[in-house]
C-alpha cells in the first residue's frame, strides 16, 4: 500500500471544500467564514457528542485552547444557532467532491484491493456498488420547500429521504459510503420525487467515475425493472438486482417452464457447517429469460438460493435475483454472494447511522432551505461515518484502538470524555493517549 489516507489528509480535503463554499451572506455580519461553521458541524456528529463545541468553547475560555481548534482546526466557534444559519443556503450537491477525492486516494493506495473491495469470481475483478434509500425525517408540522408531501387521512406529511450508495464486499463488515442523492422536488416534475428517480439521477450523474472498474449495481425489487435495467447497461454497468415472483410474472412463468425440461435450470448444492448446525445451501439457475411481456424485453440470467437447516428442514434464508451477467455452476455461488451483499448497506451502513450515535433520524435543524439535507451530507448520514471508516481501514493507531475497546458505544463513550477534560495537540496524539492508557498492566 502506498502513502496511507490519515486524518490529517481527510481533514485537508474538507478544508479545500469548505473554503470553497459559496457565501450567500450579504450585510456586514460576517464574523464566522464558512469554513468554520462546516467543520464545526462536522466535528460534532465525528466525536457523536451533541455538546461538544460547548465543551470547547468552555475549554477555551478556561485554558485558552480547545479540542475544535487542534483536532478539526476550526479557528472560531460559531454557536448552534450561527451554524444552521450559515449553512441553511447551502445545497448538498456543494459536498459531491470530498466522496470521489477519498475513493481516488484509496484506490491509488491500494486500500480497495488490499481490503477485497474488488471483488473476483464475476469474471474480472469489480466493484459491487449497492443502492438503499432511507427516510431520515418526518413531521406533519415543520416543513420546508425541500420536503417530499403525502397525504393522509387529510393530514399533510412531510418527509426527507436520501439514497445512499455504497461500495460492499461479501464477507468484508466495513461499507464505504459514496455521495447521496436526495429525493426532493423537482424542477418542471409533476409528481413526488421517488428512490427509482434518485437512482436514476445517480447513474446518470456518476457513472463515469463507476464504468472502468466493471461495477455492479446492487439493489432490491423496487429497482428490478426494464428501464433501470437498460440504463446500467447504457452506461457499462452491470446489475445483480433482487427480483420477487409477484412483481415479475413473466419471468417467473418463464423459469417455472424451465424447470419442467430436462436441463432447462441448473442448480448446485453446498453442505455448510455453521460451527452449531449443518445447512444445505440449495442454488438454482436460469439462462436468458426476459424481464417483462414487452415485445422487446430485457433479457437477464436468473438464480435463487435457499438455506435449509438440515436437523429441522426450516428454511433460514431465500431470495432471488437477476443479472446481465452470465450465470453458469461456477458463478453462481459468487453471484449469490455478491446479491446478499446488498443487505450490508442496510445493516453496516443505515443501521449505525440511525442506531449507533451517528443521529441520522434525529434532526439537529431543520432550516429554511437546504439545511437538513446539508447536515445529513456532511455530518451523520455520511461524511464524519466514512472518515471513521476510512480510518479503520488505513490508520495502524486507530485500528488499535478500536480493537482494545471492543464495541463503538464504548470507543465513543472514550473520546467524548477525554476530549471534554483533556487537550490535545492533533489527532495522533490522542490516538497515542488512548493506546498508552490502553495498554496492558505487565505480568
């Protein structure tokens, strides 16, 4: 691996970013620069403390130096208030670049390979990038022009959702997160923005940076459909999408008629011990079925899988997916594989950040403009959790660390508490603080 990405290097990236904003600020009250209020914002949902910039503006008035300063180098405080203010105008289209900027850096370095985030046994090596979208804020009453609306019961809902893509690799817990797409209204749109439109205003807008590692897309049923489909493929992009009997009658007609003749449908089988039980992992197959009854439909290999445990015959897992990909004995079992990945982006990714510290439901501002999709971009939904992750996959200090203290909750528990009392001069030498306090009493 070449020059690893360390804290000091995210930390430069957002400043190149931040110092980039755009100051929508017209009178003269320009005490706080932008740069200050982001990496503010930012510091907070890192550190998964709420109060932590009162804790350094304390520290400050006290010692004269503050944690804001030496570890995020912010040079002024802004409050709470001053934050969501300066930030409000601010779209989230504005953050896009620091996502590519850490992905080249760690591609360059070799974290990806390194890391197994390319991925063999699909042909060549590739990425498998999956897509979830999440709702992240709801209220019948506080709203802004940025809220999706539904009506219920002749009650007005409003809601914020976002679709969050990551790079996901079978067997690897860590996922890395890549820009968001937000479902907000659009210009000239008569309808509800949607996930099927952010996914597609996604694609469009990245795939480019995506096409050259031979990536697949990964994503559930409500994706699985004809003009998704042909929209991965005009892009040079593959597809392992989940696909339900009930959506897809055709195909399933399709695959129900192959089964019926002689080597119509392939299928394998593994005897698996799980370390408690033996399960049969049964694979079954099909070759060129269509997607839908159109008289010129996609045409996509198709397989399932079912895990059976073999003492009680109840079946723990079953789904189904299609690909552009061709599915033959050997690539199945890989394909599976890189199907059920697609779960990581739920349960490695939008189960922390809601569940975890990282506050994505939670709304620390809703503002007037772009606010709460702002501070989902910069804050908990995404950046400061794939700071963390890029730290777990190329910081020696920090792996430590979190090795010694075994669960996040308490990681976090740890760093909110030192940083209250204690200073310290960078990153590292907190790192080095943890890990000497950490270390084992001699025998």
């Amino acid at each position: 691996m070449a020059t690893p990405l360390t804290f000091k290097h995210v930390l430069q990236v957002l400043n190149t970013t931040f110092s980039q904003l755009p100051d929508y600020r017209t009178g003269q009250n320009s005490q706080y620069p932008l740069r200050d209020a982001a990496l503010s914002a930012f510091s907070v949902f890192f550190t998964q403390s709420p109060s932590f910039l009162a804790y350094q503006r304390t520290m400050q008035l006290k010692h004269g130096h503050n944690n804001a300063g030496s570890l995020f180098e912010v040079t002024a405080i802004p409050s709470d208030a001053q934050i969501r203010n300066l930030l409000d105008p601010l779209a989230p289209s504005e953050l896009r670049a620091p996502f590519w900027d850490f992905l080249g850096r760690l591609e360059e370095g070799g974290v990806l390979t390194e890391h197994g985030y390319s991925v063999s046994g699909l042909g060549e090596a590739r990425w498998l990038c999956a897509l979830d979208g999440t709702q992240y804020y709801h209220s019948t009453q506080i709203h802004c022009p940025n809220c999706t609306v539904s009506m219920r019961e002749g009650v007005a809902h409003y809601a914020h959702s976002v679709l969050i893509p990551a790079l996901v690799r079978p067997g690897r817990a860590e996922v890395l997160v890549l820009e968001p797409e937000f479902m907000v209204p659009q210009d000239g749109a008569e309808k509800q923005d949607c996930e099927r439109n952010a996914a597609r205003r996604w694609i469009e807008r990245n795939a480019g940076a995506l096409a050259g590692h031979h990536t697949t897309i990964l994503a559930d049923d409500l994706h699985c459909n004809q003009p998704f489909c042909e929209l991965l493929r005009s892009q040079h992009l593959d597809f392992i999408l989940v696909c339900k009997p009930d959506s897809h009658p055709t195909l399933y007609a399709e695959v129900e008629r192959l089964a019926q003749v002689p080597e119509g449908m392939g299928q394998v089988e593994d005897r698996v011990w799980t370390g408690q039980v033996h399960e049969r992992w049964a694979y079954r197959y099909v070759q060129h079925v269509p997607l839908t009854a159109q008289p010129q439909p996609c045409w996509v290999d198709w397989c399932d899988l079912t895990i059976t445990c073999e003492e009680t015959g109840h079946v723990r897992f079953h789904n189904a997916w299609v690909t552009n990909l061709s599915l033959t004995d050997r690539s199945v079992r890989p394909m599976a594989a890189a199907g059920r990945a697609r779960w990581k982006i739920e349960n490695e990714n939008n189960n922390v950040l809601k569940h975890q510290g990282y506050h994505l439901e939670p709304n620390f501002g809703h503002g007037k403009q772009y606010l709460s999709t702002l501070l989902v971009t910069l804050t908990p939904g995404v950046l400061a959790f794939l700071t963390h992750t890029i730290l777990q996959l190329c910081d020696h200090a920090y792996q430590q660390v979190r090795l010694r203290l075994a669960t996040r909750k308490t990681f976090f528990d740890d760093l909110r508490a030192l940083t209250r009392y204690l200073f310290f001069a960078h990153w590292d030498a907190l790192l080095e603080f943890m890990l000497i306090q950490l270390e084992p009493a001699p025998d």
